[in-house]
C-alpha cells in the first residue's frame, strides 16, 4: 500500500520532470537570447539574412473575441483580428496613418458629401475569386441591414439614409451608396465627416463574400468557412484557446508580407498572460498588470513598451442632483483640488499623462484645451479651490459629503481613493467610495438619480476629437452628466457641416473650452498603451489608435553573439 | 430483485430532476433579467434605432412572461440558443466545447486527490500521533488553507517561468497543459480527504472487526485494503458527490490563471455580460450534472455498503 | 510440556489520568486438549490478559513477562511472526458477535481468507471448507448463507461463524472470550455447549474467558479465578466449587443460582465494586469487599499452593499447602 503511494507520488513528480531547458514551451527565463541588429534593404525592407527562419508570431488578445463577422464586431480582440483577415477600402499603416486600400485613390466632392472610390483591378478574395465594387457595397448595405443585427452600425450613421435604414423606415437600397461600374462605387453623407476615411478603414466597412454569406448564414464566419481579402486567412478558432490566421497568398501585397502564421491568445488574466510571456509562449501581450509596472520595467526593459492611446480618464460630475446642480463653484473647487501629477506618478505609475481637459493629445493633430489652471502650481489650485470651497457654503465645520462611484476594478479604486483623500487634505471634504459591477454601475449613470461623483473613461472610436466631444451633447446615450449646453451643442452642430478642416478643429477647440468652463468632469489623465513586445519582433510602431497590423511585422534571428556570452 | 429496485431507484430520481430542474430555470431565468442592465448595454450607447432592432430580434421587448414561456418551449427541445456575447456560436456548441475540458481536468483533479487523499490518510492513521502523522496533516491543513490563486502563480513561476518544464497556460489536450490546472485543482481537495479518510481510519481501526481480522493472523496490509479500507473511504464516498461536481464543472479561477477553454469562465462572463442564454443554459446543464453526479454517488454508496443495498431491496 | 505458557505477566495501559495495571503477574499454564477457564468480575483483566499475548493490546498498551507458545515467547515476536501463530495455532472469538465481523465483506471472504492465507488453500477449496465448517457449527444452508453478509445473520448465527472461523485452520488453542455474554439466555446455552463439543470433537485446548462462573462448570477441566489483574485462586472445576478457599470465591459461588439451595434469600452478590486499578488498595485487593478481612490484610496476601497444584492469594492459606511467595 505504501509502496503504491511512493509510486503514484513518485509518477506525479515525473509528470513535471521531465523534459529539461530545452522544450516546446518557449525560452526559460534567465536565457533570454537577443536579436540580431536589423538591416534595411534599400526599399525599406528588412534583409533577409537578419530574418528568423520561422516567421510565426503569437499575440495576447485579450478577451475572446465576440465574433468573426466583421459587421457585428466590436471590441478590440475581435477587431484586432479582422483587420489582419480583410482590408477596407482604406487601410491603416504600421504608424496609424491612413493609406490606400482596396482603393487606389477616391475623390471627395466640395461639399464634402460624396466620396467615389476608384478600386484596383487585381484584387482577388481568399479563394480565387474576384473581388469588386459591389462587395464593398454589399459589405455596407449588409452591415446597415437591420436583419444583420449589426450594434456596430452606429459608426456607419454619417452614410445618407443609414439611420432611416436602421429604424427599419426605408430599405436598404435606399442608403447613400451606389455603384458606379465594376472598380467605381460612390459614398453620399448626411454631412461633411472628416473622419469618414478613417472609418472605411474599421471592420463594419469591410466587405464580405456575398455567396458565401448567403450560402452559410450565420456560419460564414468559422475557420473553413470565412473568405476573406486581407493579408492573413482564418485556419483554426477554438474558442478561449486560440484563433490561428496564415497568411492568404492571394492577397496583393503577399510578397511582401512576412510573417506565415499569427496565433492570437486569449488573456483574459493579465498576470497570467505575463506569465506566458515570460515563459516564452506569448510575443505580444495585450496588457501588463499595473501592480507589475515597476518589476517589468526593472526586469523587461527592453521588451516593456508603452505609448500614448487615444482615451482620456476622468471623473464626472451629475449636474442634476444635489450637491452639483448648479454649483460651478463647489465643481471648480474640486476639480482644481485634484493633484494629477501624484495620481500619475504613484498610483497609475504608466506613463499616463496628466489631463486638464477631455480630449487626449495626438488625435489626427487636435490640440486640446487648456485651462489657465494647468500652468499653476498645485498649491496655488489648492488655494484657489478653497476659495471656492467656501464660496460654495462648505467649510470646516459644514464639510462636503459627497460619494465616488466607480465600477469594480483596482485601478477605478486605487484612483478614487487618492482623489478622495486629495479633497480630505485641501478643502477637508468627506468622500465616500461607492463600487459597483459596471452594468449596475452604468444602470445607476444614465439614470442620474444616485450618482453625484463617478468614474468615467472614453477610448474614442475613431482617430477625430468628435468622438469625445459627442457624448456631452444635450441628449445623447451617454451623457450621464446630465449636461445641456445650447452654446455647446450649436457647437457642435457646425463642427458637423463645417468642410474646412482648420475651421472645424477651431470649432472642436471652442466646444471643448465651453464645456471645460461648465466644469462637468474632472480630467485626471489621459491613456497609455502598455504592453511586452518580443525584440526580435519588428515592423510596428506605436499609435494613438493602438493599432498593429501584424501584415507589416517581422521577426529578428537571434544574435550569435549573445548565445557566445552565455557560454564564454 | 436488487437490480430491479436500483432501476427502479434511478427511474424515481430522474422524474423527480424535472420539478427541480424547472423550479432552477424559473429562478435562474428571472434572477438573471432582475439584474439591472441587459447583454446590448455598454459604455458606448446604441442609437434608439439600433437599439430597437435588436431588441425585436431577440424578442426582448416582448412581456417577461412571454418570453419566459418561449424559452421553455425552446428548451424542451434541448436547444439553448444563441449566445448573446459570443455571437458566432451558439449556447449548445459553447457548453460542448467547454464541458469536456473542465471534466476532464475535474476528474482528472478528483481521480488524483482520491487517490493521493485516501493514501496519505490512511498513512497518516498508521502512523497516529507520530511526527509523520503531524507533519502529513500539517501539510494538508496547508493545502486546505492556501487558496489556489496564489498557488497556481506559484506553479507556473516554477515550473514554466524559471524551469520551463511545463507550458504556463493555453490548452491543446496534451497532458503537459493539464499538469498543473490539475494539481492545483486536486491541492486542496487531496488534504480535505486526507483528513477525511485519517479521521474514519482511527475509527475503523478502533474497531472490533478489524481486531477480528488481526486475530485471524492475516498481515497487516491485507487488514488495513480488505478490512478498513472500504469502511474508512465511505465518508470520501459522500464528500465526492459534491465535491466532484464543483470540481468538473469548472473553476473560474483555474480557469483564468491556466487559460483553460472551461465551462466555468463561460458562467462568469455570461453573468457579467447579462449573456441571458449563456448563463441559463450553463445554469441548467450544471443542475444536470450535479444531480447526476449525486445519483452516481449514492450508487457507490450502495455498492461499498451491503447494509445500505439490502435495505434497497426490501 | 504445556502449550501455553504464560509467566509474570503485566499489561499496563497510559491514560491521561496515569498508568493502569490492568494485569499483574499472572502466571500459568494451558495444557494440550485441556479446557482453562478464567472467570472474574468486568475489569478483572482477563480479556486484557489474553489480548495482550495475542498482540491485540490498543495502542497505548504494553505488555512484559513471557507467553510461550510451544516455547515459543509470542511477547518477542514480530508482527510477521506472530501472524504464523494467529488464527492458524491460536484462534479467538470475540464477547461481542454483533461488531466482530466486518460488516462489509461477504462471511464467504472473511471465512476463506483466512484458510487462503495460512494454508494457501484455492478460492474454491477454501470455500468448501469453510462450508463445511458453517454446517460444523450448524448453520442451516451454509452454501447460501456463505453469500451474505453479517447484518443477514441473527447475533447467535453470527456467533457460529465467529466460531466457525476460528476453527478453520484447526488450531491448537482456542481463546474464547465470553463468547455468549452479548447473546440471548438461551442462544448462550447452546453457544457454550457448542464449544465445549467441538473442543472434544477436535481435541484442542480451550481457554474460555466468562463473568459467569456457572456458566462454565461443565466444560471446564481447570479454573483460575481472577481479580484485579491477579489470580485469586486457582483449580480443578471440583476444588472451585466443592472447596474454594479464597473468600472472593466463595463470594462468586454464592451469587450463582443453584437448584441444590433452598431460596433466592442466600443468592448474594458480593457487595462493592472492584478496586480501582489506578489506585490499588495497601495490602489485599479484595480487603475492602471481603467480608473475612482481618488487621493481617494490610499487608499483601502470599500465594499458597496445596500439593494438588491449587492456589489461593490469601493469610487464609490452603490446608496441607505451603506460602510459594511472599
């Protein structure tokens, strides 16, 4: 009996024994090699002697995607993919910047309504079929269609008729897109959209198979099933293991694309997906932990890579309750008592920036707003804000008592607890924290009845401060601050129609220095990407927009040199 | 006459699944619609026409009642749907999927504890009092008490990270993948019965049968297999049913810190997402489960107990 | 030379509340074929007495002295080697049938193992003897009755095949501690009556344990009387009851019910309790309960032994007999 158990012990230590350094499970820590220096070719690609034999290239994707079909995609696991899968009739650069897609040029009316794009005459679809106009018109048709149940048709309202379409009043037909001939298709809007181009890019404006959608339904999408006209063809999705794209040699830039094989992860836990980085497994990861910021920058530093994002982070105000319906002061106050510089620095600690405003630096060469405040010393703010503070009928004895609501996360905590204890110190306010699951949590927003303080981000959508600036409008879904502003909303009305793109980021800038003068939200910073990049791999850039197409990626050999050092 | 009262057994408890199995998809199905928020509510709002559209398609603007009634009537026919979230796949491909990896690394995890569990108990009777005894149970209190969350980084930072003998996540069926999801998931179990079986194994040993069949001669290993084995393990017996049920039907956290494909994950970002489908599909397929699991035990039961399969039979 | 030979013999138990003597230097022989009966109160230590040569002690017992089997000392045996003995040259019945099977295995198991084990007997070899067997011990239908399991059977059924089992190997020594106590009056009777026939039938000794004095005056060749983990007296069947010389004895005699006396008025029990064994009296154990005790018995009784071979622990003596210690 004894016997039997020293031996089933003795079975499970094999288990984890056996095989040594090196195995199938990536490079052991400790024996990280290096890559070789790159070399360019004079056209800018890389030479082929720097490159590694196996051009396979794993990515932490996050969540597991929702879905394949282009038209209902949404969150960035799944768009992620599709841009590798198809191509628009824009496309986007490794650097974020919008370059010819399918489309070899397009025309853009005066009025800035009608955009015609003028197709290449070689494109084909993953199986050999030809790829034309009418399924870039059948793409869109499709995605506005109400049958397709498309949420992601929301991006594709500026189209004529698109919201007409979508409530179902008018057929499909009747949308503001027409073909032309075969290589020739037209676009009308609502109104001037400078943005428009960017969208064509994204995965609700791609194409799809016609044939094959009609023939599969709601199956088209699976490995085996799914056409597609991007660089990479989808081979394998297992759902929450992996999802394996190889490269579609009948895309038109096939020759120059490197990389054979994506596999792209699910990391649904962030500690986790370091740890399969670490272990080799994972080249890219979605996220780093905010607790491990410090260790991987230690550690990792020339794989821990972080980088500006388009999403500002900051707090909202209910302008519809007590204690903030018409209290600028009060607002004020606690906007300027708020030290950005701290939280960035030792609470988020990512290289996130400290914000004055909504929108974040760096969208398609916006310049934010900025307050006189954000050029004084924190003291001065403090002084100020008591001023205010007392101005607004609260003092020392008569204490604000306010709540900070946010939904259930470290970082939501960690923030609001500073914000709280920053109020406490300079105007001695008593806040308490609040934390909910983010549905009850965005429940308890829109219906403004409970929240007087909350925790509120934006990732925009598209690469245009529009974005941002939309949700504050009177009336819109997610303006849970209960913000009306005629002046603001006449804003933007003319930022809608305005052509003249000097003249509408000035109209952008004036809507955002109203609202910021409303004092509705309290900016704390504005997004960074982090993540731990793999040396070898190459052929990316950092962007605002945050995304990689793995098409223009590459991956390193290893440096002799480096393997010589370890074993002098 | 045995074999007719166990059919007959089964037949009873399986007619008596289907009020509970309803009285589970009434409470579950409006459990899951009294949460505030439902699957197309997000940060970023859908326009009214959107909006609108989805909710007729996914009849979600009809009366409660009316759609409660639908999907029963869906049900019955054993399809659970759509997935609200995941919208490639439907409720039945998705529990397909995920079921076979979480009992297999659930049995897996109950196979090795039982026999890991029932082994150091007993050793640990044996050896009553001794240091060996405290020690092995000083262990196991160990096991019991360290969540698996830390443990499993733990795993993984030894034995992937640094040693890179194992992957530190992902799943492909291999056994190399399911060594540690299992060994993390049996830890605490294998220490819960060892405790079990020591505590029943001082008591069995205590017993006047078993210092009949010391008297009869026979070595003290044949006592310990014939005689108090079987005794010793049947409150394991009674631990295992719902013990085996949680463990197969997948945890969560196993489940993210693995990155393992498993039914449990699906549960949680089903409630999460108000993924109405998902969450009551898996909420029913774990109340099959669980009640089939508890049959099976109280066949085991029956079969370990003579006194218990006699009493079956009258 | 005697089968069983047991001298000096003490078994200690560590409780918390301290060390209890539970047998103390018992010395005496079991002589092939004979049947010894060793009867006393509950707690005298007659059952710890045979469990402890038998390597049966709970755990925190311990044993010393000497116990040869065959001069063999069963007390320096190793457990592999006490196992040859066991259940094949010494058997034991159990007081309480009703806990003494395994309640989980089949009779056919807990019967066959034993002959499968010490005589290597086949599965159906072993089988027909312990059907044979069950009929030794009249179980009715005992190829059926081989199938079931112990809660089937009836507390004297069960009794029968605790019998039955002990036979198996037809040992040489029979150790049968109080074997119908926990039965029904009349399933006793024939329980006893049973051993002592098959005692006969098979020409092995027999050491029967029993409270019971009467109980055992039939089958009986030789009696020792214990009390308080010593042995009081010591006889023939005759000598006990025709002239016992210890007065805890004579106490024993008078609480059995014979049909020689006249009334249930002299049927008396001896008044008090046994002594307690964490704290023996000074002197004789049984002096608090003895109706005869004088001022001599603070001091510790000697043995006497009569020529017959018979003793007593008692400043009474033995008439023609000799004071063997002190």
């Amino acid at each position: 009996m004894f016997a039997r158990s020293c031996s089933v012990l003795c079975c499970v230590m094999a288990l984890s024994a056996c095989g040594d350094g090196q195995n199938d499970f990536g490079r052991p820590q400790g024996k990280r090699a290096q890559p070789v220096q790159l070399v360019l070719l004079e056209d800018g690609r890389p030479a082929p002697e720097v490159l590694a034999e196996e051009q396979v290239v794993y990515r932490g994707n996050g969540e597991e995607p929702e879905t394949l079909d282009p038209h209902l995609a949404q969150g960035v696991p799944a768009t992620r993919i599709l841009r590798d899968l198809f191509e628009g009739l824009t496309a986007e650069s490794a650097a974020g910047d919008l370059v010819p897609g399918a489309a070899l040029r397009w025309n853009i009316s005066r009025d800035a309504r009608t955009y015609t794009f003028y197709l290449r005459r070689d494109l084909v679809w993953s199986n050999g079929d030809p790829l034309r106009a009418d399924d870039f018109v059948y793409g869109l048709q499709r995605a506005i269609d109400p049958e397709t149940n498309s949420s992601a048709a929301r991006t594709l309202l500026p189209i004529l008729n698109a919201r007409e379409v979508l409530a179902g009043e008018l057929p499909v037909e009747e949308l503001g897109i027409s073909l032309l001939d075969e290589f020739t298709m037209q676009i009308t809007l609502t109104g001037p959209t400078p943005y428009f181009l960017g969208l064509l890019a994204s995965p609700v404006a791609f194409p799809v198979h016609k044939g094959n959608v009609e023939a599969l339904g709601d199956q088209f999408s699976k490995p085996g099933n799914l056409i597609s006209n991007g660089a990479f063809v989808l081979t394998e999705w297992t759902p929450r293991v992996s999802i394996v794209l190889e490269k579609n040699p009948r895309y038109r830039q096939a020759e120059t694309t490197l990389i054979e094989r994506v596999v792209y992860t699910p990391t649904e836990d962030r500690a986790a997906e370091v740890k399969q980085f670490r272990s080799g497994a994972l080249d890219w990861t979605n996220e780093v932990p905010n607790n491990q910021f410090k260790w991987l920058q230690a550690n990792y530093p020339d794989e821990l890579v972080t980088s500006p994002w388009m999403g500002s982070y900051f707090l909202g105000f209910n302008l519809t309750q007590e204690p903030f319906i018409d209290n600028p002061s009060l607002r004020m106050a606690l906007i300027l008592s708020v030290d950005r510089q701290i939280i960035t620095e030792k609470v988020t600690q990512f290289g996130e920036k400290p914000s004055f405003a909504l929108v974040p630096p760096g969208i398609d060469g916006y310049v934010p707003f900025s307050p006189e405040y954000a050029d004084w010393a924190q003291e001065e703010r403090d002084h100020e804000a008591r001023r205010l503070y007392e101005q607004a009928g609260y003092s020392e004895e008569n204490p604000l008592r306010v709540e900070i609501r946010y939904n259930t996360s470290d970082n939501n905590k960690k923030i609001a607890l500073a914000v709280a204890s920053m109020w406490k110190q300079a105007l001695g306010v008593n806040a308490t924290l609040v934390n909910e699951e983010f549905r009850v949590f965005l429940q308890n927003r829109e219906q403004k009845l409970v929240t007087q303080v909350f925790s509120a981000g934006w990732i925009s959508d598209y690469n245009d401060p529009y974005s941002f600036l939309e949700m504050f409008r009177t009336g819109h879904g997610r303006n849970d601050y209960g913000y009306s502003n005629e002046t603001f909303d006449a804003l933007l009305d003319e930022v809608g129609t305005e052509r003249v793109r000097a003249r509408r980021e000035r109209l952008m800038f004036e809507a955002e220095r109203v609202l910021m003068s409303d004092h509705v939200i309290i900016p704390i910073f504005t997004y960074v990407t982090k993540r731990l990049v793999n040396p070898h791999l190459k052929g990316w850039q950092n962007n605002v927009m945050d995304h990689h197409p793995t098409q223009t990626m590459f991956k390193l050999k290893s440096s002799e040199m480096s393997s010589a050092e370890k074993n002098p | 006459m045995k074999q007719a009262g166990v059919f007959r057994h089964a037949a009873v408890r399986l007619l008596g699944l289907i009020p509970t199995l309803l009285v589970l998809i009434t409470i579950a199905f409006f459990l899951i619609r009294i949460a505030p928020g439902g699957p197309f509510d997000a940060e970023k709002v859908l326009p009214p026409e959107i909006r609108a559209n989805l909710d007729a398609n996914y009849h979600l603007d009809e009366p409660l009642l009316q759609q409660y009634f639908r999907y029963l009537g869906q049900i019955v026919t054993g399809d659970f749907g759509p997935s609200f979230q995941y919208k490639d796949w439907t409720v039945n491909e998705l529990i397909a999927r995920g079921f076979p990896v979480s009992a297999t690394i659930g049995g897996l995890a109950m196979a090795l504890a039982f026999v890991l569990g029932t082994l150091i108990g007993t050793f640990a009777a044996l050896k009553q009092n001794s240091v060996i005894d405290y020690s092995v149970m000083g262990v196991a209190m160990l096991g019991i008490s360290i969540p698996n969350f830390v443990v499993a980084p733990l795993l993984i930072l030894g034995t992937a990270v640094y040693a890179g003998w194992l992957p530190a996540g992902g799943w492909d069926w291999s056994w190399q993948r399911m060594v540690l999801p299992v060994v993390t998931l049996a830890l605490p179990v294998v220490a819960y019965i060892a405790r079990l079986t020591r505590g029943s194994m001082i008591e069995v040993l205590h017993s006047n049968y078993i210092r009949t069949a010391r008297a009869k001669g026979l070595p003290e290993r044949q006592v310990i297999r014939r005689h108090a084995f079987k005794p010793a393990i049947l409150p394991v017996i009674s631990y295992m049913g719902p013990a085996t049920a949680a463990l197969i039907t997948g945890s969560v956290v196993i489940e993210r810190i693995y990155s393992i494909p498993g039914l449990g994950s699906y549960f949680v970002q089903g409630a999460l997402n108000r993924d109405y489908t998902l969450v009551l599909g898996v909420v029913i397929f774990y109340g099959i489960v669980i009640v089939v699991l508890n049959f099976i035990v109280d066949l085991l039961y029956a079969w370990l107990n003579p006194r218990i399969r006699y009493d079956e039979a009258q | 030379m005697p089968l069983l030979s047991i001298s000096n013999l003490e078994v200690e138990f560590e409780t918390a509340e301290g060390v209890v003597k539970a047998v103390n230097g018992m010395t005496f022989d079991v002589f092939e074929g004979e049947t010894l009966a060793i009867v006393g109160e509950s707690g005298a230590g007659k059952s710890q007495l045979v469990l402890s040569f038998m390597g049966l002690l709970a755990e925190n017992g311990s044993v010393s002295g000497e116990a040869k089997f065959r001069g063999e000392d069963l007390l320096q045996m190793k457990p592999r080697e006490l196992n040859r003995i066991r259940g094949r040259h010494i058997a034991m019945i159990f007081q309480d049938p009703m806990t003494s099977l395994n309640p989980f295995l089949s009779i056919e198991k807990q019967m066959t193992e034993v002959v499968r084990h010490h005589q290597g007997l086949s599965r159906e070899e072993a089988r027909a003897h312990a059907v044979e067997m069950l009929r030794a011990v009249r179980i009715p239908d005992p190829e059926e009755r081989i199938k079931q399991y112990p809660h089937e059977y009836s507390g004297g059924m069960r009794q029968r095949v605790m019998i039955a089992i002990g036979l198996l190997c037809a040992p040489e020594l029979l150790i049968a501690d109080e074997p119908s106590t926990a039965l029904d009056v009349t399933v006793q009777a024939q329980i006893t009556e049973l051993v002592g026939e098959l005692r006969k039938k098979t020409k092995m000794a027999l050491v029967l344990i029993t409270h019971d004095l009467a109980a055992v005056a039939e089958i009986s060749d030789r009696i020792i009387v214990m009390y308080a983990g010593e042995a009081v007296e010591t006889g023939t069947v005759d000598e006990i009851f025709y002239s016992p010389q210890h007065p805890y004895t004579r106490g024993l005699i008078a609480s059995v019910p014979r049909l020689d006396r006249i009334s249930d008025d002299e049927l008396q029990a001896i008044p008090g309790n046994p002594p307690n064994l964490l704290e023996l009296p000074i002197g004789c154990n049984f002096r608090d309960r003895c109706s005869e005790a004088t001022e001599q018995c603070l001091e510790r009784p000697p043995v006497w032994r009569a020529t017959s071979g018979r003793t007593s622990r008692c400043f009474q003596g033995i008439e023609g007999g000799e004071i063997v210690n002190e």
